[in-house]
C-alpha cells in the first residue's frame, strides 16, 4: 500500500527557514497531484502549495505566496516545501497529501486520497 512520510519541521525563530520533505513509498509520484496542507490549533486544515506531477503546475495560498516553494525530485520521488520568512501565524502540524485525480479544485480536500501523519512546524517570536 501507498505511505507518505514527511520529513523536517521542528522549532524555529521568526523570519527563519524550513525544509520539510515528503517521500512516498509503494507508489510513484508521477501523473498524481501533491498537496502540502497545515492545521493549527483549533482551525480547519488548509492547503497551503500544490503541485500537479504530470503538466508542473503549481499552487499557492496567498498567505505563503513569495514565501513557500514546492518543489519535485523525479529522481527520489520525494516533493519538498521549503518554507521561508516563517511567522508565528505559520505554526501548524504540516500533512503530505496525494490525489489520483489530475484536474479539480486545488483546495478539495476530499480529493485527496493518501495522507502523511504529519509533521509539526513551531515559529517562536
């Protein structure tokens, strides 16, 4: 079966950076869309970068536009967030989703079929 792991997080200062990874094992990322998703306390997940194998086309919040980058290593098959000028606002357990849908609504959760356990980003001030 699929497994999504992600990789990094952990505490940093504000305006600091951040390199999470997400290795997927049983399954290639090829022809599939990645999602990276974050939930702080007591709010609804929400997709923070996208990024759709087949075409190369991404997505970003506007929170995180100019800030995050989704990348993609063919090679590794692994997707990466690199995440910068972080915020106390961005801190937030950080999911790994992948959709065997090509083309829907970036932010549809439900369109995602696999999730990562999660991995916990901590801004301080």
């Amino acid at each position: 079966q699929l497994q999504l792991v992600e990789s990094g997080g952990g505490l940093v200062q504000s305006g600091g950076s951040v390199r999470l990874s997400c290795a997927a094992s049983g399954r290639s990322f090829i022809s599939y869309t990645i999602g990276w998703f974050r939930q702080a306390p007591g709010q609804e997940r929400e997709l923070v970068a996208a990024l759709r194998w087949r075409d190369d086309t991404l997505y970003y919040a506007d929170s995180v536009k100019g800030r995050f980058i989704i990348s993609r290593d063919n090679a590794k098959n692994t997707v990466n967030l690199q995440m910068n000028s972080l915020e106390p606002v961005d801190t937030a357990v950080y999911y790994c989703a992948m959709s065997g849908s090509y083309y829907f609504p970036w932010t549809d959760t439900g369109s995602y079929d696999y999730w990562g356990q999660g991995t916990q980003v901590t801004v301080s001030s």
